[in-house]
C-alpha cells in the first residue's frame, strides 16, 4: 500500500487554534472513513523550536518537530494564521522566522496552503505574486494593498492557483481540506467525510455570507464615518451617490474619492452592503415576507432583493433563510 500523505501544519504563538486543529480533524476523519487497505494522511505540526505554542483561545498545541527537522516529502505544507486586535483595528501576525523558512520549504512541498490571516505569510514569502488568492475577509484589503503583485478576492471560502491553496477565516479551513481530500481520493472520501463531521462538502455563496462586509472601524469626528453610521440609520431613504455627497456638502467626484480612500469600496457597494446585511438579519430574525424584507432594507423590491442576493452571496433569499434561520 502507498505510504501515507504527509500533512505538516506550521504553527506560532498566537495562532487560531481552528487554524491547526479544523483541517487536522478533517484529514484524520478523512483516513478513519477510508478504513484500512487505503493511504490515508499523517499530520505533523511544526514550530520554530519545536516546543508547544499557546494559541489565542489559550490552549497549548505539541509541536512534532522544528522547522528545520521538515526533511523528506511533504504532501501538503500548510500555514496557520492569527491576527492581533488592537486599538487600530485588526492586524496579521507575521514571523519572519516563519516567512524565511516557507520561501525555501513551500517550493519543495507538493502543496502549499494557508489558513486565514496565514496568507499574508506567503505573500510576505513572495509565494502568492502572481496569483489569486483570499484570506479572511477582516484583512483582505490590507493584503492587497500590501501586496499588489497578488489578486485579492476577499469572498470565496478558498481559492486554488496551480499548487497554492488560500482560504478565507478559521472554519474555512476545513473547507479548504476537505477539497484536498476530494483531490487526493476522489469525491465520494469526501462526502462521507463532511457526513462523518456534519459539514456541508461545499458552502454555497462566499465569505460575506457569513461575516459583515461592514469592518471599516469608525473615527471619531471623522465625516465618512459618521455617513456610515447614518447610511445604517436611514437604509429606506435616497441612497444614491449625488444624494450622499450633497449630505456632506461635496462634489460627487470629490465624495467619491474620499469615501473610496476611507473603506475600500465606492459608496454605491457600501450602501448595497448595507442594505443586504440588513436583509440577512429580517431573514434570520423575523417571519415578514420577501416583500417586507425588501422594504425594511431599502431593497425595495423582491426582484432587487433575489438580484442582490445572487450576484453577493451566490443563493436566493427563501434559500438563505433556510440555512441560516
């Protein structure tokens, strides 16, 4: 029988813990349902010393071995990730250390992935440059500011480029290895697998739906923060761009620009994000009708409402409402 494949896992202090332990489970369920008489996968965690790490829930993970005893074949390398709150918002931990290893490690595995905030370690590795890639959606915009040379696309649940594999946040993971697992042994390991665990073997629609695409956090005194608020404040009035910019006594060029620099996003996307978290929260709180979501949320209509939620979230609003209610 083949041998095995090797999975090894980097891990730092401060790491997510579902960032390690979410795809192990999901290979060591992978190689139980298999059963004998098949390879299944062995997973190794790594650390720079080889000493157990405290992650951010503050439980204490084993290393199997250091960086540096990573010898031999390595299947699937993959990079956790974590990320600080602080008073500035939310920031990726980078490891130099770690970063220096995966620019000379990652090219000899025959897969490489990060999980979450872990992306902003291989694109520090100059591993994604050319590539599109995802992370978890509270910092993807600083990944592609920080990293022009990559292709951020901030909603799917994980992306594949050639070997590279990058997800989106902590659960997402598990997403992630559970594709690896319909790769190496084909889609029906996999879905006894996402039975086995009760997951879905495929999310339907991206990220943003199960997160607020409303992160910017607000300043104090700040013109466009305080617009942000009210937008939220008033979803069924005129939201139109002119209408905005003629609240903060701006031209629309100028708004615009402003408004861009400060959320990432033009003021059009903002106030349809706004209204569509809305409409999720009517969905999964409140019994009212499709009509009366559409209204509620300054949608409008229940054609409005199906538009947006297919072209943002890649399902209907009776669907939504029956996953998440």
């Amino acid at each position: 029988m083949p041998e095995p494949h090797r999975v090894v896992i980097v891990a730092f202090a401060g790491v997510e813990l579902l960032d390690v332990t979410g795809p192990a489970e999901v290979f060591s369920v992978a190689t139980r349902v298999a059963g004998t008489g098949r390879p299944g996968y062995v997973v190794q965690i790594a650390t720079a010393d080889g000493g157990p790490v405290a992650t951010s829930s503050g439980v204490r993970l084993m290393a199997d071995l250091t960086l540096d005893e990573v010898n031999g074949r390595v299947d699937t390398l993959l990079v956790s990730g974590a990320v600080d709150l602080g008073e500035d918002g939310v920031e990726p931990v980078l490891d130099s250390k770690i970063t220096d290893w995966l620019r000379e490690a990652a090219p000899r595995a025959h897969r490489t992935g990060s999980i979450c905030a872990g992306a902003h370690l291989l694109a520090a590795a100059g591993l994604l440059d050319g590539l599109s890639a995802t992370t978890h959606w509270l910092t993807a915009a600083q990944l592609a500011a920080e990293h022009p040379q990559v292709t951020v696309d901030p909603d799917p649940i994980f992306i594949r480029a050639g070997n590279m594999w990058t997800c989106a946040g902590i659960t997402s993971g598990m997403d992630m290895a559970l594709a690896m697992v319909a790769e190496d042994h084909g889609q029906d390991l996999a879905l006894a697998t996402a039975r086995m665990m009760v997951m879905y073997v495929k999310r339907s629609g991206g990220q943003s739906q199960f997160s607020v695409p409303l992160s910017v956090p607000a300043s104090t005194g700040d013109r466009i923060d305080d617009l942000r608020v009210w937008i939220g404040e008033h979803l069924t009035q005129d939201l139109a761009t002119e209408a905005l910019a003629a609240r903060l006594h701006l031209s629309v060029r100028h708004f615009s620009r402003l408004f861009h620099r400060r959320t990432g996003t033009t003021p059009a996307a903002y106030v349809e994000f706004a209204r569509l978290e809305a409409a999720r929260r009517l969905l999964e709180e409140s019994d009212r009708s499709l009509p009366e979501v559409a209204a509620g949320s300054g949608l409008g209509s229940v054609e409005t409402l199906h538009r947006s939620f297919q072209r943002r979230l890649g399902t209907t609003p009776a669907e939504y409402r029956r996953r998440f209610r």
